[in-house]
C-alpha cells in the first residue's frame, strides 16, 4: 500500500482490514490540520486493524498495528508512542497518534548499577531494546573488564553513572539489602528505575521511594520478567475480560533444587539474609506472591499466613509455604524454597474455568531446561485452559523472549514521558503491592505462623 | 505348555521366564509330598516370572502370576488365593500356593443395603467380581423392583438381608448419618463389610465398629475406588520404594460445579448435612484428603486447619480448603467442594521428583467427562512423573475399572479368610485414618478455621 513518514520516523501501511470512504486508511500517512484519521468500515465485525511498517536502519518493519475494537482505537506493539493499553474514544485521533510515533524512534539510554550474574540474562535484552551506556561497580577497572567482555559501553564508578546527563534509566540489580541507598540516589538524580526484585526495606520505604518517582515524573519497573510475556498478556486480558467470571482460588510455586549444601547453607545470596534478607521466600517466593496477586487483579488479600517455614544453618528461610485470604472467602496458597524439586507453575479455579501455567518464571515449559534462566530463552508459548466440567486445551500463544519484551514496555513507558507523558503507575503498584504482602508472609514466618494482616 | 489342575480350579502354565533344572516349573502342576515346587534360574535377573492361565467356565484366563524377586515369591492379581502383598521367603513354597487356588474359586456372595444411586456405577462391579445375592431396603417392593430392573438378585427388607446364611459381605451405601447402626448389625451377624465413604459419626464410634470387625475375624473396606487401580498401586510402590525420597508437599483437589442451585442449596444429600454432616467436605473432601495420607504413607499430620469454608443456606458445607501440618515440616493443601470447576487432582512433591495426577477420582483424563463417576468406565491410565530438575515424562499404565479392581481386592481379602486367614488391616486402617483427619478438619471450620489437633 501506501507509504509516508511522521516527524522522523518513516513508515508505511502494510495492511487495513476495512475503511470507511470518508476516512480511508491513508489518512494516517497526512498529519495536516485537515486530517480526519482513519475509520473502519460501518457494521464490520470487530476488531479491525491497520498495520504500520517503520523503517529502522534500512529495513521495514511490521510489529507496529492500530486495533480497534468496537468505537476504541488502540496502538499496540509500537515504537514507544504510547503505553501500554492506552485508549482513545474514537479512531478519528489515530493520525495524531501515528504523529508522535516519529518524535519517539531515538532510543533509549540506559546505564547498569552492578555486574551481578542476573546481567548475562538481562544484557541481551537491554542491548536489543535500549542504548547500553556502561556499568558502574565500586572498582572502576572491575566496572571496565565486564564492559569490555560484554560489549556493553563504558566502566564506570557509581557516582559517575549517576552524574552522567546520557542516561535515562539505571538498570540496579544490587543485592536487596543494599539497593534502596543507590535507587534513591538515582531518583534525585532524576534517573528512571529498573530494579531488580524483591523489594528492600520496608513497605513504607519502598513506599516513600515509589512516591518521589512519581513526584519527580520518573518511570518504576521492577525486574519481573514474567508479567512482559505475550502469554501473561494474553490470560491478563482473559481474566480481566469476565469470560471466565471471578478468581475463586490460586496455587502458586517456585521450587528449585539447590545444587549443594554448600549453596543451600549461605553460600548463594538467597541463602544468606545479609544478602536477600527473606531468603528464598524474597527471591523464588517472589514468583508465586507475584502470580497470586495479578491472578486476583491485584486486590490485596485480608490476611496471610506462613504455614511452614525452614531456616538454614545462617538463620535464611530456604523453603517457605502459606496461605492468603482475599476478600469474598477466596483463597491462595503458595511455596517456594531451594529444598525441592523444579516448580515453577500456577493454577487459578474462576468461577467457570481454570488456567494453568507450569513454566511461569522461564517458560521453557517442563523440559528441565535451567539454562532458560541463565541466557536468553524465547519461549512462554501455551498455557492450559480447562471449562466448568474440566475439560482442558493447550492454548497457544506466540512466544518470546521475557526479557525483550520487559525492556520494551519500559523504554515505551520511558518514550512516553519524554513525550510529555506521565509515568505508568501500573507497574510501580505491583512492586508495592507484592513487598506489601511478602513483608507480611515474612512477618508470620518470623512469628511462629500467626496470621498476619496485610496493610492496603 | 504343559497343564494340570488345583483342588478345584484348572490351570495351565502359560509362560515362565527361567528355571533352575531341578526345580522346573511343572513342579507347580504336581501336589504331592514330593513336590519341590519351582525356582528361577541361579544368577538371573529379577524380577522373574511364572504365569498361570486358570480355567473358568470354559475359558481359559491368564491373569494370575507368580512373581519371583531375589529370595521372595509372591502371587498377584490371583483369584483370591492370597492377599495383596503376601511374601513368602522361599520359592519352594509355590506349590502349596497353587494348590490353594483350588479351594479358592468359589465366589464371594453380596448382598446391597440400599437402592442409592451410587449403585449404578458400583453394581456393575460387583456382579463382575461377586455373586450379587439381592438388596435390601425398607421397602420389600422397591427392592425387589430394583432387583429386576437390574438384574441383581432378589429384593427384601434389611433384616432378612441380615439374616441370611448365604451373604458373606454386605456392600452398604445408606446415607452416612445412617450407616453406622446398620454396620454395627450386619457385623454382630458375621458379615464382611463394604461400607460406602465418607464414615460416619465419631472416630472413636468408627474405632469401635472396626475393633469389632477385627474380634470377628471380618474384612472392613471402604468405597474408595481410586485405591485399587493398577495406576494407584504402580505409584504407591514408586513410593514406598524410595527412588523419589521423602514426600514433601501434596496438594489435593476434588471439585465440580453444583448443577443447579437448588442442588447447592440442600437438594442433593451432600449439600444437606441431615444426610451429609459434612457436607461436601464430607463427599468430595474425601478424595484429596485421602490422597495426601496415602500420599505421606499413611503418617498422620500432626494438626490441620480448615482455612476457607463456605456454607449453604441449609448451613452444610459446600466449599472449603484446608492446610495439614505432617511431622518434619512437610505439608499439604487441599480444597474441595460444588462451588468451582472440575478438578480432581494430586501433586506430590518429593525429594527427588514429582507426581502428577489430574483424573483422581474418575481416571477420565482432563476430557470432561463426569459419566465416568456414573457407569462402567476403564481408564486411569497415566500420570506424569517429574524428575529433579523439572522434566516431565507422561507415565502409562494399563488401564483398568476402579471398581472391578476394588470389587476384586475385597473378593480376595474374604476368600483369604474362609481360607483360614485373617483380614487384612490395612484397609480399615485406611478409613480410621482419613476419617481422623476429615474430623478434625470439620472442627477446625465448626471453630473459625483455628488450628485441630490429630489424635494418632
């Protein structure tokens, strides 16, 4: 079809599932004050859609489309001219939309606070995603090495990365107990943040840090991978989209098998609280607490409660499991720990079907694969739904990388702000809320098992 | 090969897998005082087999077999000639057993207490591994219309079924508020008992009943089918074997959708605690609280918490979920109930592996298909074994009907006694057990979810 261009971006309409005469497709290649945007056709079965080709370094691409769906309009997938999920009430603004694509194709610069082993993990994606300024470490020629060997920019100290003026983000992958201190430095800095997770320090203190991001317009994403798949997209829109009525009950768990006594006994940093404070519970807990709470729609539970809890020979919890009341007599249950086999599954009862998931935290289904953990791995590609009277289907649904897709939901929510836009407070919400609630489960371990009330 | 006959039954010896030369297998078709009886070649590798096709109205049957492992001889799937599991120490000592078979053919007599519906599904068994003599109830017309319809016998009221010589078991599904007056006399009359699920009354009453039994040197089993297939019994010796370690965490779920609401509401005898004092608890509890204990090898928890529960508007429990607290910080979870939809599902977790089942209570795969808890149905033909590091494989299982294998134990564990021997134990063992632990799960819910403590 057609091709044009917005202010610096160049694109091209690829496809148009349908158009009304007075409001053809190639309305969205003008961006003058007589432009009228494109429209479906009248009566036609919804969703319709009309995909956009950029250019990027010489070639085409296609990943950017506009849906609509019934009178909404969407743009999804896109270079970063809008978050996620944003709508607009009628496709007449599509062409302004199409407008901004343009101011928003310079990438994103981000700098990395630690050269901890998450990285090899997390570098590929944000290579692909972003612009690697360096790393900063405490050892500058330390710093210098991991950049050379990676092929990641510039080794740097702490102070240096944070002064630096070409840095929109800070990737901090510190351990918990230490990652507070350099997220709050980077705030006044007036960084955005990608944490890794569990949350440091208390709610209240997360909460404080949370609310200076706001204050200050800068964007919050923790490093939950998970949430950024196609997949979890897909069963979020499911759930939240009633077909399958209200989330009665879910299993969530995160087990894996620590590789020797040693490591079990404080030789890895979840196992050492001066480390990872909860332990296991703060590192693979994190997963089911996390799947539990979005399965729910983020409604905090009333109450929880740490039905078992085993400590190590330094004090960690290395193996942890409870139980959560959410409001409506609803129910979850969890486990987590280092003492047991591979896991890494949840199952949500609705009131008329189920869904369930047993690669939750790698995707590599149940193939053993660690390694999925460890390098880039594009998988998370089926999930299985069962009906009232329990009859099941593999669902799938098109794969991809975690990692890719986390870095860019957050260079789009950066993007956005350059734009003039305000910070997504979806996802500095979920950090909260999980901290909120695994503070909670981490009281009642320190407690003998009591049940404790979760703070809204 | 060649063929030779018992007492009473006519056998062959189908196959055999090796033999010493001066123990040959055609030992077993000789019972004389000079018999030496059969043993596997030296130095082979076990296990090593012998397989007796018996004669039955004119067809030949080849399920029994003698299987030899290391020093131990053992005779499975028999017509009743030995119970579940006997051991003898020497090969030798296969000749008397064959010899037994014999005096063993003769069928097991029952006789029904009750018109219920779960007739339908269990009748069919009985009349595959019994003589069905007739059924009683309080009304002689409605029995003996039953009895024609259905071709069982000849219909009468319960105290004539009570009194008649030629019924060696009665199979008693009545309400469970009724039972146990009516177990109480067919055990002062001498019969073996086949009592429907869930017990009724008290521990300590259910602990009488089954003393008594015992003094009389009668069977006890409960209707709990899932037990008694062939994939229950591969995994209960994957178990007890100890390839996978300790178990560590169970999670166990029976639930299914009420079909209408005035069958939530009392309409059906598990939701109306005048029928069913526990409500579904009671009914569908059963299956995931039996199944962790035999899961845990029949290790009592040291306490349980009824954690969630939902009544009817007729104050019987329709919902509810639970935590059970097993010695060295082990755990499990269960729910059950008519609130949700259909699951029927295990997961144990142990220290080498994991075991999944989906299709507990009917074997019926995640197909949907409730006929299976109705009629006839073969099935329970797989489960999926995980290995340490998270690797699934789908096991298979020869298929088999729940009940004609549970009709089959129970034939066998009767024919063993007019033997000479006595019952076998670990079935009503199995009953007192999970009746403890659905007590106690009842009066944590009775008490606002509060922590109940498991007498041993």
């Amino acid at each position: 079809m057609a091709s044009g261009g917005g202010t610096r971006l160049k694109y091209r309409i690829v496809k148009c599932t349908s158009e009304e005469p007075d409001y053809p497709v190639t309305e969205l290649l003008s961006h003058s004050q007589q432009t009228k945007g494109w429209q479906t056709a009248r009566f036609c079965e919804f969703p319709q859609e009309a995909r956009l080709g950029a250019l990027r370094g010489g070639s085409w691409f296609g990943s950017e489309f506009l849906r609509a769906d019934a009178c909404f309009a969407r743009l999804s997938s896109c270079d970063g001219a809008l978050r996620r999920g944003s709508e607009y009430q009628s496709a007449c603004f599509i062409s302004a939309i199409v407008c901004c694509l343009g101011a928003m194709s310079e990438k994103v610069k981000i700098g990395i606070l630690s050269t901890a082993a998450i990285v090899g993990k997390v570098l590929p994606g944000l290579k692909h995603g972003m612009e690697v300024v360096g790393v900063a470490s405490r050892d500058r020629q330390k710093a210098q090495d991991f950049c050379t060997t990676h092929d990641c920019g510039v080794g740097m100290l702490y102070d240096e990365m944070l002064e630096r003026d070409d840095v929109d983000v800070l990737y901090i992958p510190l351990p918990t107990g230490l990652r507070n201190e350099k997220i709050a430095k980077a705030i006044s800095r007036g960084k955005h943040i990608y944490s890794e997770k569990p949350m440091g320090g208390t709610a209240s203190e997360l909460s404080e840090l949370l609310k200076l991001c706001e204050e200050k317009g800068l964007q919050w994403m923790d490093g939950t991978m998970w949430y950024h798949s196609l997949r979890t997209k897909e069963i979020e829109k499911k759930l939240s989209g009633g077909e399958l009525g209200q989330v009665l009950r879910v299993s969530a768990s995160f087990t894996f098998m620590a590789p020797d006594e040693a490591w079990l006994q404080g030789g890895n940093g979840r196992t050492d609280k001066s480390r990872e404070p909860m332990g296991c519970l703060g590192d693979q807990g994190w997963y089911p607490l996390s799947a539990i709470l979005w399965a729910f729609g983020w409604t905090m539970p009333e109450k929880v409660m740490c039905t078992h809890v085993t400590l190590n020979k330094v004090d960690t919890i290395v193996q942890c499991a409870g139980t959560l009341w959410f409001p409506g007599n609803r129910s979850a249950v969890f486990d987590c720990g280092c003492t047991s086999p591979h896991r890494s599954q949840y199952e949500i009862v609705c009131e008329k079907g189920t869904l369930r998931v047993d690669d939750l935290v790698g995707g590599q289904q149940r193939t053993g694969n660690f390694a999925a953990y460890e390098v880039p791995f594009v998988g998370s590609a089926e999930y299985i739904q069962g009906d009232v009277m329990g009859k099941d289907q593999v669902v799938q649904v098109e794969a991809c990388d975690h990692v890719n897709m986390l870095v860019d939901d957050l260079a789009s929510c950066i993007k956005a702000i350059k734009a003039g836009g305000k910070p997504d407070l979806d996802w500095p919400r979920r950090s909260l809320s999980v901290h909120k609630v695994m503070s909670a489960v981490f009281e009642s371990a320190q407690n003998g098992g009591i049940a404790v009330e979760v703070a809204n």
